[in-house]
C-alpha cells in the first residue's frame, strides 16, 4: 500500500505523523518505507539525524537521473536506506530537489515515482512525505499513491483548505490516477477540552467526510521527539499520543485496502 500525507499547509504536522505510523507499522512486521520529497528534509532529519543523510542518495539522485540519457540506470532500491528503526527504510530528501524541480517539469517526469514505488514492491508500506505546497514534487506523489491521509490541526483556516484540498485529489484521480482515494482526515493537535476543536470535528463528521480516530493530541513531547530524531512511538511508546500513533497505524493496517500482514 502506498500511502501519501498531504496538505498544502505548513505546520500541521505531516512529518511526524508519517514517521510515526511508518515507524508501527515497521515494528509491527510490515517492511516500511518513508519517501522524502520535501526539500526541507524533516522526515529524513526526523529518522536519520540531521546530519547522517547529507551524502547518501536519495529522492534527488532519484529524479536526477530521469533527466538525462544512461545506457544503465540505477534500480531504485539504490536510493533507499535503513533507518535505525526494525523494518524502517528511507529514501531521503535534500535541497537538491528545489534545484531539480524546474527541469523536471519542464521535461515532464510526473510519472516517474510512480514507476520507480512500482519496482519497490518488497515493501508492505510505503509512506510519502510531500512538501507544503501543491508542486511537482506533490503531484508526483499523488499520482503514485494508492491512499491519501489529509491532516487536519482543528483551526478555521485548515477547515476552509480541507475542501480545496479534496478537490484536488478528485482532480488528480479524475486525470491521472483513478485508484487515487482519500482514506482519511487525521485529525492533529487535538485539544478535547478546548470548544472549537470539538465543533469543527463535530461538523467535518456531520458533513461525512471520512474522519478518522483516535484524534492525535496536542503534546510538547513531539518536540523532544524532533530534537533526538527518534519518532515518539520510539522514544517514549508509553506516552499517551505514543498510544494514539499506534492505534491509528493499527487500524489503517486492518483496512481492506491494506493487504495481508507479513508475519513477524
């Protein structure tokens, strides 16, 4: 299954959600892996360390080598790394892709993640990490995507977006992709207490859209996370939105759609 975070909206949490559903489900026995391709390069930070990733190839060498004519190309499970986390892999990002971007749309290689996660089929999961903005690299994606999980931080604004964004994945299904289909709304930095959060779940779920639970909480533990490049489900498993990753990732490995669980 592949799978694709997305929302055009920065902040709302797209990396740690990635990396901690990825991080379960790699635990859990499902071989996982998490595809960069947000040139800011925090999922890559968040599993490998700031530092760890600079001369591996990755994403960018990926795309790269689309541009140009190779008698001999590398397999793509050449840009993909183990993480120190159990069956957890990684295909990293780098600033190099904002430099790539330009090229590659003009050339018009908005298939060719497609065609490279198609070769990688000895994962169970693959997860996608996309930049906060709708470009190349978010298209790509959503054209390689099986599953899209739009994330949801309970303000005004994110509500107003959240119908913007649904239509761009119908656009994207209609045009490119038709087994393109929203799985769900994460609903993120959930405060239970707090009135507005409760209504605009409350409305977004009267309205049908596919809200999914448990709700992930609002923790400054997600920051320590950040800061070690340990996801949380890995640093502290007992924390209560450790828990609520767990869960969440539990629940979208037993839908339909998911296939079989490898055994551990």
């Amino acid at each position: 299954m592949r799978r694709v975070v997305f929302n055009q909206k920065g902040g709302v949490g797209k990396s740690t959600i990635v990396c901690n559903l990825a991080a379960v489900s790699g635990r859990a026995g499902r071989p996982t892996l998490v595809v960069d391709l947000d040139p800011q390069a925090n999922s890559t930070a968040y599993l490998l360390g700031p530092d760890r990733a600079e001369n591996l190839p990755g994403a960018a060498a990926l795309f790269e080598q689309t541009l140009g004519f190779k008698l001999f190309r590398e397999n793509p499970a050449a840009f993909v790394h183990p993480t120190p986390l159990p069956g957890l892999s990684l295909m990293p990002a780098s600033r190099q892709l904002e430099e790539l971007q330009s090229k590659l749309e003009s050339h018009y290689k908005i298939y060719k993640l497609r065609d490279a996660l198609q070769e990688l089929d000895s994962f169970a999961e693959i997860w996608i990490d996309t930049p906060p903005a709708l470009n190349f690299f978010t298209m790509s994606a959503l054209i390689a995507a099986q599953r899209c999980l739009i994330p949801f931080d309970c303000d005004d604004f994110s509500r107003r977006a959240l119908y913007a964004l649904l239509e761009v994945v119908r656009e994207v299904k209609a045009d490119h992709n038709p087994a393109l289909q929203v799985e769900g709304i994460i609903v993120n930095q959930f405060q239970s207490r707090a009135t507005l959060p409760r209504r605009l779940v409350e409305e977004l779920k009267g309205e049908r859209l596919p809200v999914l639970e448990p709700y992930l909480g609002y923790s400054v533990k997600v920051r320590e996370s950040h800061q070690a490049s340990r996801p949380l489900v890995d640093l502290a498993p007992g924390h209560k939105l450790a828990r609520q990753f767990v869960e969440l990732a539990e629940k979208l490995s037993r839908s339909p759609a998911a296939g079989p669980r490898k055994k551990k």
